[in-house]
C-alpha cells in the first residue's frame, strides 16, 4: 500500500531540518513525503533546498508555491496534482520539485499533517498502520482526535466550544476536525476535494462532506503539544474568535451540501436496486 503524505510549510525555517531528521528517522518506503513550501517568506525552501542535497531518502519530495492563497490552497495545489499523477499525468516536473517523481507512481491514500511540531510526524504511521489494516475500504477517512492540549487553556476552551458546536450541527465523529494527522483513501479524496474550502476551514469541510457521504471515519487519541517555532494563524485571541465565527457560518452553509450528497446517494441506491 503506497501513501503520499504533504506536510505544508509556511515560514517554517527552524523547523525545516527536524522535518527532513524525522522523516529519515521513521524510514518507512511506503510513504513519500511532499514538503511543500506553500509561498513562504522567509529561506524555508533555500534551507529545503540543501536538506534534499544532502539527504539520503529517495521518497523526500520538495515542492514551491509562489504565493500563499490559504491553508487549504497549498494541499489542494499538491492533491490535484497527485491525482493527475495516479491517473498518468505527471505534472509536478513543471513545479519546482526534486528529485523528479515517476510518472508510474500511484498511491492508495493520501495524508497530511503540521510542520510547527504541534502533531508529531510519527503520528503519520500510526494512520498509515489503520489504514493497512483497512486496506479493502476505499471509503475510509482516518484522523488524529486531541486527548488534550499543551499549548494553554485558552486555546483548549476554544476547541471545546468548536468540538460543541460540531456535535449539535452534526455528530462526534468530525470534533476537532483540523486535529492531525489526515489519512484519505485516494478514492474519496478524488470526489471530495472540489466541495472543500481554501482556507484553514478545509480539514472541517472534507470532515463534513465524508460523513455525509457516511464514509467511514476513524479517529485515534493524539497530543496537541507546543509550537517548536513561529507563530501560529490563530495564536492571538481575536483571531480564535473570528477562526470560530468562520468555523459556525462553515458548518451552517455546509447543510446545503448535505441535501446535494443526500440527492446523490438515492440516485445511487435507485441505480444499484435496478
């Protein structure tokens, strides 16, 4: 089972080389790891640069987008790249990327998870593990659930109110829905990404459509911890609290959604009773 794994970095420059050490570290072939440099500021991707110089790894790939458009922008940028790429298209020669990717590659799932250590890369493999062992279910969307948080009682009175919210909305399989690691059957990532949103809403979108579309959703206990460097988008207060007024208008215009994929699965039902 082949897994892609994208791990977007945004002026992420004291944390680019523990990203490449870990990765060496894990040493798992049936990963490949994008580092995408999602349109960076400051010598992320020069500093990237001389990591894939000097690293052993063959399946360490490095990727730069010119100007950061969101969150959900950057993974997307990569996404539809590697669904081009498991349909025959290799259009990642054209982006910047090293070493060059073969055009046969294919991968069964796709991930993705933080570069700010908050959610530490080894988690990857413990949603890789699930996925092995869901290996038939091509409808499947894997998540790390935070069991608690380290960095303050402000950040995790916020996401309590958030993970409340998302239950009366919906249920409690999409709490904390941008908690990483993110595993996705390749499957439903390729009928999911063009409902999902931009920005850093984009995790609690492709939540909400999977369980809609009653995708089978696993979650397992991960440790929010500290930031290792920089500054988070939400670190202040007033942005957690226009982070969680995007996050209620989100889940009310996502019920529009809801009625389209509801429509979609009687016609599917009435198409497979006949």
């Amino acid at each position: 089972m082949k897994c892609a794994c994208i791990i977007p970095c945004f002026n992420e420059k004291d944390r680019i080389e523990d990203i490449f050490y870990e990765i060496e570290k894990l040493n798992k072939k049936d990963i490949d790891w994008f580092i995408l440099d999602n349109g960076s500021i400051d010598t992320s991707f020069e500093i990237m640069k001389n990591m894939i110089k000097n690293n052993q790894s063959k399946n360490v790939y490095i990727i730069k987008k010119r100007k950061n458009t969101g969150y959900g922008s950057g993974l997307k940028y990569v996404i539809e790249k590697i669904i081009l790429l498991n349909n025959g298209i290799n259009n990642f020669k054209i982006n910047c990327i090293f070493p060059e990717i073969k055009k046969s590659q294919f991968y069964d799932n796709i991930a993705w998870t933080h570069a700010d250590g908050q959610t530490p890369i080894n988690d990857v493999i413990k949603a890789y593990k699930i996925a092995e062992n869901n290996y038939h279910n091509k409808n499947i969307l894997i998540k790390g659930l935070r069991t608690r948080r380290e960095d303050g009682l402000l950040a995790t009175l916020f996401t309590f109110f958030l993970n409340l919210i998302q239950i009366i909305f919906y249920n409690k399989k999409i709490i904390s829905p941008n908690s990483q690691p993110t595993l996705i059957s390749y499957e439903l990532i390729e009928k999911t990404i063009s409902y999902t949103f931009d920005d850093s809403l984009f995790d609690t979108s492709l939540s909400i459509i999977c369980a809609k579309l009653e995708s089978k959703i696993i979650r397992f206990p991960v440790q929010f911890l500290r930031r290792k460097s920089g500054i988070g988008a939400n670190e202040k207060i007033i942005h957690k609290i226009n982070f969680s007024i995007k996050n209620f208008i989100l889940l009310w215009k996502m019920r529009r959604y809801s009625i389209i994929f509801k429509k979609k699965k009687r016609i599917n039902d009435l198409k497979n009773s006949s």
